[in-house]
C-alpha cells in the first residue's frame, strides 16, 4: 500500500492542508453547516463578504433555479467586519484557515474592512470581492475596469499584510489583463470566477424572475466557462490562482488544478450537499491514488496540450 | 448512530413508495436510518440530485414532513405528501421503489404547540395542508382542534382521509365546491375563531392565504403562527435566497429563523 497522497498546497503564504476551500458567500460564516461537516479536515474556508456595517440585502425574490445553475442577487446581506471578528470568527474550530472575504461600495470601505481584518490573528488571508458596483464611477463594478481594479488592490494591499487575494469578475473582456493588474499591485493570489452576470424572465408576468431585475449564475452550468478563465489567467500570472466555478467532485477540482489552479473553491455545490466539499477532497485522493500521483502539487498546470 | 429528535442528519433516503393520490399530488414514503424524529412545520430538503446526474434540476426541494413512523426505530419512516409544479417535484415524482434520495433534515424551527388544555385552530390551503398533520395529532392531545381545509378542488385536498382519521373538526372549502364550502378556505376562518375563542391560530398555505388568514385573526385580536414557504437553495441558512422582510425593516430566514412566524411580525406587502 503506497502513503496517501500529499494534499498540501501554498496558495499566495496561506498553508492549506488540501487545496479545498468554500467559496464566499455560500458557506455563511463557517459554524452553519458544523452539523454536517468537519471543517478541520478541508483546507479552509472563506467568509461571506463583509461590510464596514451590516448589511440588510435585497427584497425578495432573491434566488431562481436555472439550467444546471442558479441565479442569485442577495445583496451582499452580512452582519458587518466587527460582528463577524466578535461572534463568527471566534465560534470556529481552531486549524480552520479562515479567510475574509471583504467589499465596499467605495475603495475607502475596502481599506477600512480590510484594516479592521487585519488586526486578528486569527484572519489568515484576505480576498477583495471585486465583483461590487462602483458607486461613484456610476455603477460599474470595481473588477470590469482594469484601472478602477488596480486602484482597488493598490489601495487595499497598502492596508495590509496578510497574504491577500483578489476575486475577480467573468464579466470582461479579456480575464488575462485582469490578473496581470492584480499580479502588478501586489496580490498574492487570484480566485476566479465570481458568478456570471445573468436575467431570467417569467412569461406570465413578463416580469424578471428576481427582484434585483439581474443577478449572478453559479453552478455546474458555468464550470466550462470557468476552467477557460481559469486556463487564460494561469498562463498570464506567476502568482496562484484558486477556482472557481460549478466544482462538485475531485474530478471536477482536478480539471481546475490541471489548467493551472493551485487550489480550488467549492460554491453552489454546498447547497446541495453540506459535506460537498469534503466530498472534494476525498474526489482529489481518490484520483491522485488512481493516477499515481504523489504530490496534488503535481498536477498544478499539468494539461497537457496538442502540439503546434 | 441515532440522532436526537430535532437533530438535522445528511442521510440516504430510499423510496420504499411514491405514490399519486390525486391529480397532482403524490405520497412519498423513505426509509432514513437515523431519524429521530422532527417537531410540527419543520421540514427536509429533498435532492433530486441522484435522479438527475445531469444536476439539471440542480437544487434540493425544501418539503414538510408529513409525518414519521418508528421515530427512533433502527428504520424510521419519514413520509411527505407534495404536489407536482415545477421540474424539481417531476423529477421527485419520477423516483421508484428502491431509488435513493438525498435528504437534509429537520430543519428549521416548527411550530409552538398550544398550551396544555388550549384549543388550536389550524388553516390550511393547497400544499400547506402537508405542514399541518403532525400538528393537528399533538395539538389534538392538548385541546380541541379546529381544522379548516381549502383546495381548488376535493381531489386536491392532500391528505383528507389522514385529517378525518383524527378525533377533531374538519371544515372544509374548496373553490370548485366540490367538497365543504364553495369558496376559499380563509372564508371558514371568521366562524372558527367565534367557537373557539381562546384557540391559538395556525396557518400554512399560499402566501395570499396567509396574509388573509392573518388579517382577520388579527380583526379579532388573534394571532397567527404562519408557516411561510419561500423558495430556498440551501434550507440551513447559507444562500440568504429565503429572506422574508420584516415589519420594522431587515429580514429573517425561512429556514433557518422560521419556517415558521409570529404573522404579525411579517411585512406582507414586501413579501415576493
């Protein structure tokens, strides 16, 4: 019997026991789904997105199922940077490496969550949701504008640090720029992608099927999509980058880690299944072992391409 | 390992029979080794995951709990009663004998039971009748029950005979009028709350049915415990998709802060 497979990863100074983290936003602060899952043996979590002050959200109806995925516009609804560091953060097991998600609706709200973070030992990384509308550049978001992104990351790496990631947005035109600016000012890492923007309609009311009229599409309908962006960004960038994007099972991690991820993110699948996650990780052994794979490090970038 | 009555499992369901008891409503009956059993109102999301590889539909169904025998037995049976209306309960509707389900569950906080020697007055409409029959059997050893039914129509009425099989009054409304009163059921309800006037008021159905129901226990300076039933991704309060407004402003989760609510406390004109 050969030793278990070596799960390790470095993703931007941030040690994790597997390459298996929960996407923000679908995993609440971490102590909800204690039920189900042991959050000691994934490789770490990151928080729903906060806010200088808590955060009501939108009126219903905030979520709808599509093909293969769901759209969601919640409106970054959360209890705020001090509520999570003085109840949330405290309420998780100790090994757990919790990252902070954080979002503004002005690059100053970011410095100042991401201050605020900065200040507890027990952050262990920080990852900018860029995917929030800019208010005083009228709306558009911070992560579709390479120069309102480079300001935000510019802004927020000076407020700390702990290793610090940036998510990005899919809804551009050219992923790669998108990482280089991150790369350029100083992120340690890059998660991608944050969910599509997307509409659905209901024909009897001829009225969209949210509230917020657009919200954002997750799910396995969006993992192609996201192991390209993944791909194009991995090739552009020294940096990590962790994925993103309808992840299920091992395999479908592995695709991610093959197109030059070096961890991954779990999002929508933990509503179907609270140990979603941890059913990942099991996925990744699994394949390492039927692959002959020592190190999942290994497998970092592997894809193997045609010639020419 | 048993759970704890309450106690929320991520367990393997196998359909041991899903059955049509009526145009579009079915009887499912799982074997869930491990439950432990639930309190009224509470429910379990249902996933239709392993029927449909093609993950399309995609989410788990929050569905009441009917009922469960042998609580606590090695192989408890847990039994919802639901309706076809979307592909999520077609695709339920298509699971045989043998078939294995995902099931998350209890969830979510059930209804508070009337006080020793208290009366309760049930209201139930379409597939909210499905949150009541628990309810009705633990309030029934308490005080007397009132139970009031509504439907389009007596095909409709889910569950009928399970009522009937209780020792308490049955009033029934459907819209077609082929059962009880023409009419909705909330229309039963003025009457209910004069014969019983100490009786605590429950009520699970359309969000419209609720509001009404809730208005005119409220006429009369009544409460209503409200089981609300929006859709929802996750059932234990992560995807935020359950928020109902609240009167004051901000919101609560369906799943995780209700299902059910003091309907007072519910701001029915911001409700999806």
């Amino acid at each position: 019997m050969s030793s278990p497979p070596d799960l390790a990863v470095d993703l931007g100074g941030i040690a994790l026991r597997n390459p298996v983290l929960t996407a923000s936003g679908t995993f609440g602060y971490g102590t909800e789904l204690a039920p189900w899952i042991d959050l000691r043996r994934i490789g770490g979590i990151v928080s729903k997105s906060l806010t200088l002050r808590p955060r009501h959200g939108n009126l219903p109806r905030r979520i709808a199922e599509t093909p293969a995925g769901m759209l969601n516009a919640i409106g970054l609804e959360n209890v705020g940077v001090d509520a999570f560091l003085e109840e949330k953060l405290p309420a998780l097991p100790d090994g757990v490496p919790v990252i902070a998600s954080l979002f503004g609706t002005e690059i100053g709200e970011y410095r100042a969550v991401a201050e605020r973070l900065s200040e507890c030992d027990r952050v262990a990384g920080l990852e900018i949701n860029a995917s929030c509308p800019h208010v005083k550049a009228g709306g558009i978001e911070f992560g579709q504008d390479p120069g309102h992104l480079a300001r935000l990351v510019r802004e927020v790496r000076r407020a700390t640090r702990l290793p610090l990631l940036v998510k990005l947005s899919p809804n551009v035109t050219d992923i790669a720029r998108m990482a280089q600016v991150c790369e350029g000012e100083g992120a340690d890492a890059i998660a991608l992608i944050n969910t599509l923007q997307a509409l659905d309609v209901d024909v009897e009311t001829r009225r969209p099927v949210l509230r917020n009229v657009l919200g954002g599409l997750s799910g396995p309908a969006i993992r192609p999509v996201a192991l390209r962006m993944v791909f194009q960004a991995a090739r552009a960038v020294s940096i990590p980058v962790c994925g993103i994007g309808g992840i299920e099972t091992g395999e479908d991690a592995v695709k991610f880690l093959l197109c030059g991820a070096t961890a991954v993110q779990v999002g929508t699948a933990n509503y179907l299944d609270p140990a979603a996650a941890l059913r990942v990780v099991e996925g990744i052994a699994e394949y390492c072992r039927r692959a002959g794979v020592a190190s999942v490090r290994e497998l970092v970038g592997g894809i193997e391409l045609p010639a020419g | 390992m048993r759970a704890e009555p309450g106690e929320p499992l991520r367990a393997r369901a196998r359909v041991l029979e899903n059955r049509r008891e009526g145009p579009s409503h079915l009887r499912l009956r799982l074997a869930v080794p491990g439950f432990g059993g639930f309190s009224p109102g509470q429910f379990a999301m249902l996933s239709p995951g392993p029927l449909t590889p093609s993950r399309d539909p995609l989410l788990p169904r929050p569905m009441a709990i009917y009922r469960c025998e042998g609580e606590g037995a090695p192989d408890p049976v847990v039994e919802i009663l639901y309706k076809v209306h979307g592909r999520g309960t077609a695709a339920l509707a298509a699971a045989r004998e043998g078939e294995v389900l995902g099931l998350v569950g209890p969830l979510g906080r059930g209804f508070p039971l009337p006080a020793e020697g208290e009366g309760a007055i049930l209201v139930g409409g379409g597939t909210g009748i499905a949150s009541l029959l628990e309810l009705a059997r633990r309030a029934a050893a308490r005080g007397p029950v009132e139970v009031l039914l509504g439907a389009r129509a007596e095909s409709e009425l889910m569950g009928l005979g399970d009522f009937e099989a209780l020792d308490l009054a049955l009033h029934v409304a459907t819209e077609d009028g082929s059962r009880g009163r023409r009419g909705r059921v909330t229309a039963l309800l003025p009457d209910a709350l004069a014969r019983a006037p100490g009786a605590a008021v429950y009520a699970c159905g359309p969000t419209p049915m609720m509001r009404v129901a809730a208005e005119r226990a409220a006429a009369a300076g009544r409460p209503v415990r409200a089981s609300l039933e929006n859709p929802m991704a996750c059932g234990f309060g992560v995807c935020l998709g359950c928020a109902a407004p609240l009167r004051g402003g901000g919101f609560a989760l369906v799943c995780r802060d209700g299902p059910v609510f003091d309907a007072a406390a519910v701001d029915w004109d911001r409700m999806a």
